[in-house]
C-alpha cells in the first residue's frame, strides 16, 4: 500500500514540474496599418535564434532582423514598405520574411558577441493582433528620432526649464540666508 503512494506522488510530481525546460520570449500586441514594433537582443558568437510572427486576423506581417541600429521604419507615408529596405546594403539587413507567417532562423557567425534588431510591420489587411515569439529574451527598442518631431524645440525648451529651476533655487537659497 505504501509502495503504491510513492509511485502515485512520484507520477504526480513528474506531471506537475516540466523535466525539459523551454525558453521563450512571447509578445502580443494589436496594431494599426503601417505600424511597426522593434525589439533587440543579444547572441553570442556561433548560437541561433528562433523568431516567428503569428498573428489572428488576416494581417499582412513582415519580420525584418538588422545587425545594426535602425535609425527609420522604412514604412512611407501611404503606409507601404520603401523598397530602400530590401536595395540598401548599408542598413545592416541580415535576414527577412515577408510569408503569411513571418518566420526566421538565424545563426550569428561572427565569433563575438552581438545586438541584433528586429522590426515587425503590419502593411495590410490590419489592425491586427500578433505574436512575437523569439527563443531569445527581447527588449523592446523605440527609434531615437521620430519623423516630424521638432527637436530643436525640446532641447531649447529643457535648456529653457532647467535655466529657470536653477534660478529660482538659488533665489530660495538667497532668500532663506537673509
């Protein structure tokens, strides 16, 4: 009778706690046409990663993975891709897929250690909800410059606020000496 608890306990334990364990990175989201999410993330030298895009409706998806820093969507105005995309070798495009299910594979062959980008676009039959799913954990990335944003403007105004805390601050501390 006590034989047959352990084995009960023991099958349970096995069901219970996963013997392989897997790790992935799963990202859900609902965008727009012409909308676009990057993430970044880290591979050593020789290792592979696993990317996949899945999505609910009938989204159009593409799935674009970058070995430098992008710097602009390559989304135009009319919400379609810029061919600059797929003819700029400067970009640091290493791999795409543009299938009805985005999928890549990519092995980093350089020896060191590297940061890799991707960036998933919806350029038809949105919005649409997706799933970003990556054997790598990803951190999301948001483009430094955003189009038609005035810089200029946001760098005078913090220059401008900062100026006048520094002023006031040291009219309280002139004040409270007196």
């Amino acid at each position: 009778m006590n034989y047959k608890k352990i084995l009960l306990l023991s099958s349970l334990f096995f069901l219970i706690v996963p013997i392989i364990n897997v790790k992935a990175f799963t990202f859900v989201d609902y965008i727009k046409n012409g909308n676009y999410a990057f993430f970044l993330f880290n591979l050593e030298g020789g290792n592979n990663t696993q990317i996949s895009v899945t999505h609910q409706e009938s989204g159009n998806f593409t799935l674009f993975l970058f070995d430098q820093r992008p710097v602009e969507s390559y989304v135009k105005d009319d919400k379609t891709l810029n061919d600059g995309i797929f003819s700029n070798p400067s970009i640091g495009r290493v791999n795409f897929s543009l299938a009805d299910n985005p999928y890549i594979n990519y092995t980093n062959i350089d020896p060191d250690p590297k940061i890799y980008y991707i960036e998933v676009i919806l350029v038809g039959g949105g919005p649409d909800t997706y799933n970003l799913t990556c054997n790598k954990d990803l951190t999301r990335y948001y483009l430094p410059i955003i189009p038609g944003f005035n810089l200029e403007i946001v760098i005078i105004s913090s220059a401008a606020i900062i100026g006048i805390l520094i002023v006031l601050f040291k009219r309280k501390r002139v004040i409270r000496q007196q």
